[in-house]
C-alpha cells in the first residue's frame, strides 16, 4: 500500500504525498519550490497531481510543475475555475494511480468552494479545504445547506480512514469545539494535546475520521450536547440539522473575526 506525507507550505498550508517503491502522486501543490524540495530530498518521481479546489494556496505551483513534467496528469473537478486541470472528476469517478498503487473515489463537495471534491479510498481521505481536524472550510461560495449535504456522506466512513486535510488550523478549531461543548472531556483531552503539539511546532494532521466525530462541531449537529449549545447562542430552537450547521458556523465565523480563538 502507498504512505502518506507532507511538505507544509506558506503558513499553515499541507502539501501531501502519496507515495510508493520511489513514486509520488502530490495533492494540492500550492507551491512548486515546496515540492521540488521535497522530492530532491527523498529522491521521488513525481507521477501525478491531485488537485481539490481552484485556490490559489492549493493550485498556484501547478503550471510550473507541469513545464517541468508535461507527461504528467493534473486531476481536478470538472467544473473549476483553475484551468491547469488534464484530467476532469465528476461524483463518483475513479481515479487510478497504478504508479502508486492507489485508487480513489471522488466526492464532489461543494460549501468552501462550488468546485470543492474530495478524493476517498477504505484508507484515507484528501479533503482539501471541505474538512480540517476539528473544523470544516468557510463558506467563500457555497452556503451552509450545501456544506451541510457535503458532510454528510462523511458520517457512514469508517471511522480508522485517515483524513489529510489542507491547513493547519487545529488549534483555533478545537478551542472552539471546547467553547461550544465545555463539558465534553474528549474535547478537553484533545485540546491539551493539540496545544502541547503546537507548542512545538508538530503538526496535528492527519487526523481520523473517528477523532473528527468525537471533536468536530461540524460534524456534531446531530450531538444533543451540540445542539443545545448552539440553540442557546443563538437564542431560539433549531429545526433542523442544516440550520444547527448554519448557525454552528455563524458562531465559529464571529469568534474568528474578533480574534478570540487565535
Ligand atoms: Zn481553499
């Protein structure tokens, strides 16, 4: 089976590898001069590109490493703005990369973007900027009842499926999974990890999906002690779990603009 790695990129952005026997396959090379590094450093073939979403931070090295391997394919959802994009992905696609043995299933997952697909196999899922460990993508273009039906496919995974997400924001995410669910001691535990993690400067990713339904706010809106939270922030009773979705990041969007989570 292939393994999995990073480079981080810019601030908090993670360039992933998946690799196998010396080949490579790179999601989201926001950077090329990262991505050179890496594989000089540990002498890789590059054999593919994995793109997830049109952002710049995920696709700005693309054209460059296509001059530098033209043979090679960019894989990227179909309905992108980015124009670096060979091969086009629809729901429910396969993707074969047989130079590192893996094959994945593509989700389309519109919310951060309207372009936004994940790439899923039994082992891992590359999530871009749809998910993050205990946090989901801002809603830059979609709105909160597409997110929400996004997510939702990610509560029948198997909960071991490794989730390799695009940034490193766990520590603002999980301060705010600890403010809305202050009684929850999973939560509590997780926090003291990821601040002792990040006080060294060690990464937080990947995460598990299973670490991500015992921690995530976005993918609690079915929790009682969730919604009771979020109905008492919000001041009123929620319908239904798209609206407790919506308003679960209307909270974490505020608490991020004041500053208080950083
Ligand atoms: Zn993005």
């Amino acid at each position: 089976m292939y393994e999995v790695n990073f480079t981080p990129a810019f601030n908090d952005n993670y360039i992933w590898f998946i690799t196998h026997h010396g080949n490579t396959v790179v999601v989201d090379p926001g950077c090329a001069d990262s991505v050179n590094d890496y594989l000089n450093t540990h002498n890789l073939t590059l054999c593919g590109i994995l793109v997830t979403h049109h952002h710049k931070d995920h696709t700005g090295g693309v054209d460059s490493l296509k001059k530098q391997f033209p043979e090679i394919p960019v894989y990227g959802p179909k309905n992108s703005p980015f124009k670096g994009i060979t091969n086009s992905l629809k729901q429910g696609d396969k993707v074969e990369l047989p130079w590192v043995n893996a094959e994945f299933t593509i989700w389309e997952t519109p919310g951060h973007t309207l372009d936004h697909i994940c790439y899923i196999d039994d082992q891992s899922a590359f999530v871009g900027d749809t998910l993050f460990a205990s946090g989901c993508g801002r809603l830059f273009e979609g709105d909160a009842q597409q997110m929400h039906a996004s997510l939702l496919p990610f509560l029948d995974l198997d909960p071991s499926i490794q989730m390799y997400c695009g940034h490193e924001y766990t520590l603002a995410n999980v301060r705010f999974a600890n403010t809305v669910e202050p009684d929850n001691l999973i939560i509590a535990d997780y926090l003291e990890v990821v601040e002792r993690h990040t006080e060294k400067g060690m990464a937080t990713l990947p995460t598990t999906l299973q670490t991500e339904f015992d921690t995530n706010p976005f993918l609690r809106f079915r929790e009682p002690s969730l919604v009771k939270s979020v109905e008492c922030w919000y001041g009123d009773s929620l319908s239904d779990e798209a609206i407790i979705f919506e308003q679960t990041r209307a909270w974490k969007d505020q608490l991020d603009a004041s500053g208080v989570l950083e």
